[in-house]
C-alpha cells in the first residue's frame, strides 16, 4: 500500500512540474508585444503552422512578431482588413499576406525594426 502512495505521489508531482512547463514555455520565441509587426494567424491554418518553424528561426536572428489570433478575436478581420492567414502587417500598413519564405520575410520584418536583439 505504502509503495503505491509513493508512486502516486511521484506521478502527481510529475505532471504538476509538466503543466507549469507547459505554462511558462507556452509562448513562443518569436512573440513580443512591443513588436512594430503584428502577425495575423490561427491554429487551424495550415500555412499558419507552416510559417511557425520560419518565424523561429527568424527569432535566433532576433526578429519578433506581435501574435494576432483571428480566432480567438474575430474583429481582426474588419479591424485590420485582413482578408486570409498568414498576414503580416507593418505599423506603416505594409504588409505581407500568405505563406512567406524566410528571405523575404527577414527582408519585411527587417526593413519594419522588427528585430529586437
């Protein structure tokens, strides 16, 4: 009995230090609010998760987004104009719609200070 206590006390402390991991790591690296480039996406956009592993590597450069999820905030759409996801939009109004390979996405963030570090 006592053996199982301790397992399931280890089990407990296991997944309440996995969830708080998920909690702090759940942002991701190339999210900042003060960035002068708003990323417009959702998660069920499948060139929305295409773009992700482009905007992390943009992000080891130092280059940052502000998140716009028109899922969770459907007035985006008007707002902003947006007609499809991925969008990027500039603090000047520029902007950057569809799938968008690296070099031309560091090329836009670049020429907006979107780079941070």
């Amino acid at each position: 009995m006592k053996k199982w206590l301790l397992v399931g006390a280890v089990v407990i402390i296991f997944l309440v230090w996995a969830g708080s991991s998920l909690v702090v790591n759940s942002s991701p690296s190339f999210a900042n609010d003060s960035s002068p480039v708003m990323y417009f996406y959702s998660e069920e956009c499948s060139f929305c998760r295409q773009q992700k592993p482009v905007l992390e590597s943009l992000a080891a450069d130092g280059f940052s987004v502000k998140l716009m999820d028109v899922a969770a905030h459907p007035n985006y759409w008007t707002e902003y104009g947006i007609r499809g996801t991925p969008t990027f939009l500039a603090a000047n109004g520029d902007r950057k719609e569809g799938l968008t390979p690296e070099a031309a996405l560091r090329v836009f963030l670049e020429s907006h200070g979107a780079r941070i570090a």
